[in-house]
C-alpha cells in the first residue's frame, strides 16, 4: 500500500512526501478540503468526527489526486469546487478559477444596486457564473442575465445556479458580434458588468504553467494588436443598451487602466471611477451612461 494506513495522519504524510514544495499547512489544508469533499460532511463533522479511517476506494482518490497535484493542476480543480462571495461553486477547466478581486468586483456592483428596484443586470464573458451568482445571492429581487459565448461554460453556469439554487436567465452569446444584443430591447439594462478576456498572447510567456495547462485559452488571452476589443465592444453596446444614468462595470489588467479610462471617455460616460484591489492594483472601473440631463449640460 502507498500509504502506512488508512489514517487522516498518514494521507497527511502522503501529501507531504509527494509535494515537498508546498508547506505543511498547505498540504494540511488540501486534505482536509479534499476529506471534507470525499466524506461529504462539512467542516465542523472533519473536526469532531476524527480520527478518520478511510476505505480503500478513498485512498485512491486521495493518490489520484496527488498526481493531478504534481501535474500542476490548479487545486480548485482537482477539489472541483470553489468558495466565491458565500457560494460554494463547482469549478473544472471549463472556466477561469474565480479571484479574490473578482469577489470584490461583485460586492461594489452591490452596493451599488442595493437601493435599487426592479434591476436588470447582465454578466458578460460570464465564465463559472460566479458574479451573476454573486449580485443574486444578496440583490434576490433583481433579474440577472448570465451571458457566455462557451458552450462547455454555459454548462457549467446551469449547474452552479442550481447547485446554489440562485434563478439566473443564462444566455450563449459572443460579445464580439455587432448583432449579439439584437434581441433585447434598446436602453433596458441597469447594469453590466464583465471580466473579459484581456491577456494579449504574446504574454503567454509570462504566464505560470498551472494556468496556461488547465485554464481555457479562450477566457484568457486576445490578440496582441488590441488587447482592449473586448472592453470596447461591450462598452458601444453599454451606450445602446444601457438605460440614462444605467452601470457598466470592468474588471481590468492594472497595467490597461489609462487606456479602458480614455475608450469610456470617448463613449461619452461619466461618473468613471477607478478602484484598486486590496493589493492595491488598479483592478476595477465603474462608469455610468450619459444621461439626457448630463447631455444638455
């Protein structure tokens, strides 16, 4: 047997052989996440319920994902789940992992739509869903329109609003395409938000190997002659499709802040506000669509 026994210790000390470039604490967070997962029992069961005996079955999953690991495989994908906003969410390599700043993202569309009655707010480039997601869990009231251009994601999203029981309109749609919002009416949206793509592929070099291996390509990476297509496309649509005084909100590259400001200018928004992350990276942009007011000013 790979292991000494069938103990919590000695999966623990499995863990620690195999992957000597993670701290003890890490590893001990894995198993026990991995444990919780396999047993099915929630966090407070791992801690009263030791000491565990696990079968033969969950020893082999327990080695096969150690190898996963060793492959370099993101862990939220070899757990197939990810906490986000609250939500626990499934996660595979149908979708970007979520960030923390993408966390953060959610919680100012929030506050920024708290007050607000009979909002409509659409997620674009919508990857796992978690921000649709994420404004349903708290804004119960509002419609949320979770939109995808990846059939694998849309997959994905249906599962997570499900597995949250959070009732999401999930729609397949290529923000690239001039007809993509033909079907909705003009000037009826409150809100968008999106986190594109926007890593141009010559930066590919850059990336690490976790990501490049297992994260989708296309959620990731643009052209290098117009790193910024998808935040210009959405926002001319946002100028059409967004009611007077209606949100769009970005998540951003720190480095493209100055260019995604100037293409919202152009468009004519107002009320741009640049926010950092709690890293203090420029990571975040809200911007409002002119109004008839502001437009005879």
């Amino acid at each position: 047997m790979f292991v000494e026994n069938n103990s919590l210790e000695s999966v623990k000390k499995y863990f620690q052989k195999k992957l000597p470039e993670n701290s003890i604490s890490e590893v001990n967070l894995m198993v026990k996440y991995l444990t919780i997962k396999r047993l099915r029992i929630d966090e407070s069961n791992y801690i009263i319920e030791q000491p565990f005996l696990f079968s033969e079955s969950d020893l082999l999953f327990f080695k096969d994902s150690v190898k996963r690991l060793q492959n370099d495989e993101p862990f939220q994908y070899v757990l197939g789940e990810v906490e986000f906003y609250g939500l626990l969410l499934n996660i595979d390599s149908r979708a970007l992992i979520p960030r923390p700043e993408t966390e953060e993202l959610v919680d100012w569309v929030v506050h920024s739509l708290e007050n607000k009655d009979e909002v409509i707010v659409m997620d674009l480039c919508s990857g796992s869903g978690c921000i649709a997601l994420g404004v349903k869990s708290v804004l119960s009231s509002v419609k949320v329109i979770s939109s995808e251009l990846s059939s694998d994601a849309l997959a994905l999203i249906d599962k997570n609003s499900e597995k949250t029981k959070l009732e999401i309109d999930i729609q397949q749609l290529d923000v690239l395409d001039e007809n993509a919002f033909s079907a909705y009416p003009k000037n009826s949206f409150d809100c968008w938000v999106s986190n594109p793509p926007y890593i141009p592929m010559k930066d590919k070099v850059e990336m690490a190997v976790n990501v490049l291996e297992f994260e989708p390509e296309m959620a990731l990476f643009v052209e290098n002659d117009n790193p910024f297509i998808f935040y210009e496309k959405i926002a001319e649509q946002a100028v059409a499709y967004l009611r007077e005084g209606g949100l769009l909100f970005f998540e951003i590259h720190e480095a493209y802040a100055t260019d995604i400001l100037s293409i919202l200018k152009r468009l004519n928004f107002v009320n741009i506000e640049l926010r950092k992350d709690l890293q203090g990276k420029d990571r975040m942009i809200k911007a409002q669509r002119l109004s008839s007011q502001n437009e005879s000013e």
